[in-house]
C-alpha cells in the first residue's frame, strides 16, 4: 500500500489515542514513539502494556467488535498509522475463515486475562511513601569465616 493513502497521526507526551470503554474504530501502527497502554480499576492505574516502534495498538476492537478494553496514552510524542475499521475488515474478509476464528478467540483470550490481571492487582494492598524507604541491604557471608 502507498504510504500517500495511509492515514497518519502525530502526538505528543499525554496525549490520548483512545479512551478505555469507547467504541473502538481505528487501530494504530506506531511509527515513532511511545504509548502504554492503562487500565483503571478501583483507585489503581495498571499499566498493562508500553508499545513501541513496530507495535500495535486499539487492536483488540476491531477483531471482536467490543468496547476499548483500556485506555492508550502517549508517553514519548510520536506518529502513528491508522488502520480504519472499514481498511480492516476488507482485509479480515480477505483472510481464511479459520483464521479470522482463531483470531477471535484469541481475542476473546486476552480480554478474560487482562480482567483478571486488574482484579487481582486491585486486590493487592497500596504502597505509600512510608513503605517506599528501604533499609540498606547488607550481603550475608557464604561460610563460617565471614
């Protein structure tokens, strides 16, 4: 494909490609930058996932048409290759019917376990500045003359 049809979008450090539970109708192929990708639950923000160069991200809402899972946001500014829900589908339509299966239930696969992941890190008790000072850790002798 000629890179003067794919669409293309810049960002800067905060930025929001997308917000978790919006309708997901575009995918992005990151060419430069940073995006972590970030999970609310509770009072916590997971950081489920960082992509790169080369990395993939909103994904997930075209394959199984659901709501966005989680929220990505820039880290680094960068520009990214859009990928429209109508570009994918003529592409999914393209591609053998047990493919695009497998590709569904691997969706369906990563959902369940990104749930999970939230839940039990929900469940993990907070960190505050008190419990952020450590004390110096001293290495312990290996035989009886240390």
């Amino acid at each position: 494909m000629s890179d003067k049809v794919l669409e293309r979008i810049t960002f800067q450090p905060g930025d929001r490609l997308f917000k978790e539970g919006d309708e997901g109708n575009q995918a992005f192929v990151m060419e430069e930058g940073e995006v972590q990708i970030v999970k609310v639950t509770g009072e916590k923000e997971i950081v489920l996932a960082t992509v790169g160069k080369g990395g993939v991200v909103g994904e997930m809402a075209l394959l199984d048409d659901s709501p966005r899972m989680a929220t990505a946001r820039s880290t680094k500014g960068g520009r990214a290759i859009v990928i429209s829900r109508q570009m994918f589908e003529a592409k999914m339509a393209k591609a053998d019917p047990f493919v695009r299966g497998l590709l569904n239930i691997l969706a369906d696969h990563v959902r369940r376990m990104s749930k999970a992941k939230a839940v039990e890190v929900q469940d993990q008790p907070s960190f505050g500045p008190a419990d952020a000072e450590w004390e110096e850790v001293k290495p312990v002798g290996m035989g009886p003359d240390k």
